[in-house]
C-alpha cells in the first residue's frame, strides 16, 4: 500500500510487458517487494535481473496505509504525536528521489533523454505521442506505457513501429524510479534517443515521484475547464512545459486560453505554454522544436518533421 497516497494493494505488482509478449504477469521479475527492510538485489548491466521477494508484493516501496497501524515505525502510544506518517512518506520519497539520480545517471551516459508525460486520463497524452513519433522521423524515439490495466495504448505505439514497453500498475496510480528502471533495461534504448514515459492518467501523485527524466510535460485538454491549474497547482509547479491541447474544440467549449495560460504562470512563471491540437497538427511544430532543442545530442541540428494533413 502507497503510504504516499494510499494507492495499490498488498497482493499487487507492476507487470512490465515488452513487445510481443502476452499480456500476464512476469513471475515477479519486474515486481517490487515492500515487506519492511527488503532489499533490492539489481543488475543493471547488460541484464536486468530483479532478485525481490513477493510475499505480498505491490508495485511501490511505499509501507502500509494511514493508520493502519501494523508497520513498526507506524506505532505509537495513543495520544502521541502524530509524526510517524509524514516520516514515512519522506522516506518513501526519498528512496524513490535516490533510484530516480541513478536512472538520470544511467540515462546521461546514454545520452538518453526521458520526458515524463503527465495528464488527467483522457487529455490525449497517446494521440499526441502517435503523431509525434510519425512526423519526427529522423528522431529516435522509444515509448514506456503506463496504465493500470491493459495493453490498449502500447499497442496503439507498437502500431507505428516505435519501440515500446508496457508499465500495469494494477491499482497503483503512478510510476515510479523503480518501474521506470525496469522498463528502460527491458526497452533498452538505443544511445542518443528520445525516451517518452507516458504516466498514468493523473495530475496528483505524479507530481512528487520523480522518475529520473529531464522534464515533466504536463497536459491539460480545453475540456477539462479553464481553472485546472488552480486546482492542480504541485503538477503545474513542477511542470517543464505545458501543453495545452485538443484546441480544435474551442469553438465547442467554455474555455479561456488567456486566462488558463495565466492560471499557469501564477504558479510556474517560466514554463512555457504551448496551445496544440494532436488532433489537428495546430501548433506541433512549437512542440517539435521543444523537443528537439532538449536533445543533447542534437544542439543545433535541424529536427525532420513531415506534418500531415488533416
């Protein structure tokens, strides 16, 4: 159980899916184990073997729920003070803070660079990344997928011929270091490549685990209401940039894009803002140079970008 947000379950794992592999747990191999004091027993180079135990394994190494009161360090005396939760969850942050440098170091030796993509469900993180692969030919790009259930959107990847690896947190709510690790040595992505870690569909608890990537690119859609900076105001903050999308519907919905983008810079004054439409291609071409010029081995080459026409 995630002590941070109380997500996942006891008898849960992440089950990490490569391409053409069948969609059903792995044994473990990619699992993490959260039993008190376990350690993580981790090879990283050139294979990726996860010696965990599972007795009871969830996807995050995050200890019991609030108050459930069967951790060790969860007890004390009735009437005494109430600090052994909040110590928990920051050791919790950060053991995932300390996986998330070593993916960063893992990832600058590669000359990797991993944008972690977070949204409210249904913003249209998958549509975007689709057309970004098919119209950024010339930029290698790898995808790793996380949803709670199913292989739907890493298929919808795989469809364009753009390695991809599936991260099924079953109830868990976001990724973390750990699985992120796991699925870039079973993706492998090859030196100098763009690797894009499409997060589960929420605008909360991405915002405090830190995978190891450059940025955040937070996507808000113009029907999700003018105010959601106001209300989601952690993932904002800790936003690279902002995408705001589906500004095809605008006729269509009660939205202020002025006002929105203001919303934005209230809590992250530098972020740039792009309005696009993944749908329609407007704006992309902002989005594209975004994401060339964050490339450290492409300073000052041009991107390859065929727009298609809808």
């Amino acid at each position: 159980m995630c002590a941070t947000c109380g997500c996942g379950g006891d008898d849960t794992q992440a089950v990490i899916t490569g391409p053409h592999e069948h969609e059903h747990p792995h044994d473990g191999d990619h699992g993490h184990s959260h039993d008190a004091g376990h350690g993580h027993d981790h090879s990283h180079d050139g294979g990726h073997g996860h010696d965990h135990p599972h007795d009871g394994s969830h996807p995050h190494e995050h200890g019991p729920r609030r108050g459930d009161g069967h951790d060790r360090d969860s007890r004390h005396e009735e009437g005494g003070p109430p600090t052994a939760t909040v110590t928990l969850e920051q050791k919790v942050l950060a053991k995932n803070d300390q996986l998330a440098q070593e993916n960063r170091r893992w990832l600058a030796e590669r000359d990797i660079l991993a944008l972690n993509l977070t949204s409210s469900p249904g913003a249209g993180k998958t549509t975007l990344l689709e057309r970004t692969i098919r119209e950024c030919p010339g930029m290698p790009i790898a995808v790793v997928e996380g949803d709670q259930e199913t292989l739907l959107d890493a298929r919808r990847i795989e469809s364009t011929g753009c390695p991809v690896v599936q991260i099924n947190t079953g109830a868990g709510c976001h990724l973390d270091a750990q699985m992120t690790r796991g699925a870039l040595d079973s993706l492998a992505p090859a030196r100098g490549s763009v690797v894009l870690i499409e997060n589960v569909g929420n605008l909360v608890c991405p915002a405090l685990f830190d995978l190891g990537e450059r940025a955040k690119v937070v996507i808000v859609s113009v029907t999700e209401g003018t105010d959601k900076p106001l209300k989601y105001p952690h993932m904002f903050a800790a936003a690279g940039i902002v995408l705001i999308n589906k500004i095809d519907l605008l006729p269509y919905v009660d939205f202020d894009l002025a006002a929105c983008t203001r919303y934005i810079h209230t809590i992250n004054s530098g972020v740039p803002v792009l309005a696009i439409s993944a749908t329609s291609g407007e704006g992309l071409e902002d989005w594209y140079g975004w994401l060339a010029g964050q490339r450290p081995s492409a300073v000052g080459a041009p991107i390859e970008v065929h727009m298609s026409r809808d």
